[in-house]
C-alpha cells in the first residue's frame, strides 16, 4: 500500500548536491518539506517544472518550507544539472530506488512517476499528488497552499 495523506512520511537519507552531502528527512523536523519526486535530470518538463519551483523558491522559503528535488539519477548528474540551471535547492539521488520504492511513485517499468508530497513538521504526510503521466506537473502556487494548509494541520 502507497503511503499519503496522515501517514507518516518513511524516513530516509540520501546524498545530493552539493556532493558530499547526505539529506536525511528527520533531520527537518519542526519545518514543511516539498519532496519533488522527477523521472529525470535534463528533460524537457522535468527542466519546467524544476525551474519553475526554484523561480519561486523564495516564497517557499518565506513559508518555511524546505524543497528537495529526488530522482535516480547519480549525484554527478545532479550537479551537472543543477549547475547548468542555476537551481537553488538540492537534488537527491534515490539510485536503487528504494525511496521512490517506499513513497510508491515508482511506475509499472520502474521509472519514477512525476510525484510531490508535503510533510508537516511532525513528519506526517499532508498533501500527496502521483502523475499518471508524466506531462504535467503541480504548480507552484498549488504546492505552496498545501504548504500553508500543513503548517495549520501540523
């Protein structure tokens, strides 16, 4: 069974950019966390969508809220990518999987699905969104009301 909204987000640490540092979800305790689950560093939406999530990274921020982009792909991959669009918030390498495993954004074939989760500051999962397909994705200002609505659930 996928976990969503009121479960407790499964716990994880992963290594991202900058390289050299691992992120662990527990360690955000007491602060919302965007989990931007993609399928993939250098493609034509997961470029859109992550670019639109770092052109309003400061109001992400002025809510309090923590943005983490996860995919599976290496972390040198990440930093290339990161690098070349000027992203202002970390990507995770989730390599084998086993989170995309755990939060079940993991498709028929094994590629992620285009998926956002926002954790409350207990740890509790507060918004819960899974693509189907990957063309779309949530906007920002979708995300930052599940925010919001996190921070008066949490």
């Amino acid at each position: 069974m996928a976990v969503g909204k009121g479960d407790v987000a499964p716990d994880f640490t992963l290594p991202g950019t900058p390289e050299g540092t691992d992120y662990t979800l527990s360690s955000y305790r007491g602060q919302v966390v965007v989990l931007a689950f993609y399928p993939g560093d250098n493609t034509p939406v997961c470029t859109k969508q992550l670019n639109q999530y770092n052109g309003d990274l400061d109001d992400f921020t002025e809510l309090g809220a923590v943005l983490l982009g996860i995919s599976p792909q290496d972390v040198a991959s990440h930093e290339q990518f990161s690098c070349k669009q000027g992203l202002g918030f970390p990507l995770l390498a989730d390599v084998d999987k086993k989170v995309g495993a755990a939060y079940g954004v993991l498709g028929p074939v094994g590629f992620y699905r285009r998926s956002v989760f926002v954790v409350d500051g207990a740890g509790v999962i507060r918004y819960a969104h899974r693509a189907m397909a990957g063309l779309t994705f949530r906007s920002s200002d979708e995300l930052q009301q599940a925010v919001r609505d996190a921070r008066a659930e949490g």
